[in-house]
C-alpha cells in the first residue's frame, strides 16, 4: 500500500454529482474541438512541406476558421491562436515566393 496522507473525498451530494457531469461534458467539448483544431493544422502542415501550393490556399481558410472557432469556444487561448495563423500564414507566404521565383 502507498504511504502518503490520505485523500479528502467530498461527499457525494446533489452539486458535488452535478460538477462531476458538468466537468466531464467540458472535457469531452474541449477534447473534441481541440482535436479538430490539432487535425486541421497537421494536414495544413504536411500540405506546406509538400509544398503543394494549391492544396494549401484550400485548407487556409477551414484551418483559420477551426482556429477562430476554437477562440471562441475558449478552448485555445486568443494569443496562442493567433500565433498559430501567423506561423502558417507566414509558411504560406513563403512559399507562395518561392514558387513565383
């Protein structure tokens, strides 16, 4: 058996019971939107090291969408969004250069 002091429980009341749902449906929210967020970017980014520029100027816009929605679903926060649109849009730009040159 571990050693350590005990853990406190709370009782199991009405609101304690309630929070553990409320909680548990705020994982699940969170999880679901941040997984879309996360997919969106993987493809946008393998999309730019392929250097597919087509490819990339169609998922631009769903990929900034996904990002603007996860802003305000508060599942990411506003600077770290925006940090991630910027990187990308920078990579797009870049190689948007590049395949003019």
């Amino acid at each position: 058996m571990p050693g350590g002091t005990a853990v406190k429980h709370k009782k199991k009341t009405k609101s304690v019971l309630k929070n553990i749902r409320q909680t548990a449906a705020r994982e699940a929210m969170n999880r679901m939107n941040r997984t879309r967020v996360r997919s969106v970017i993987r493809k946008m980014r393998t999309a730019l090291t392929a250097g597919d520029v087509a490819e990339v100027e169609k998922l631009a816009g769903p990929t900034f969408s996904a990002l603007d929605k996860a802003i305000r679903k508060r599942t990411l926060a506003e600077n770290t969004a925006n940090r991630y649109k910027s990187r990308l849009a920078i990579a797009l730009n870049s190689l948007r250069a590049k395949k003019k040159a």
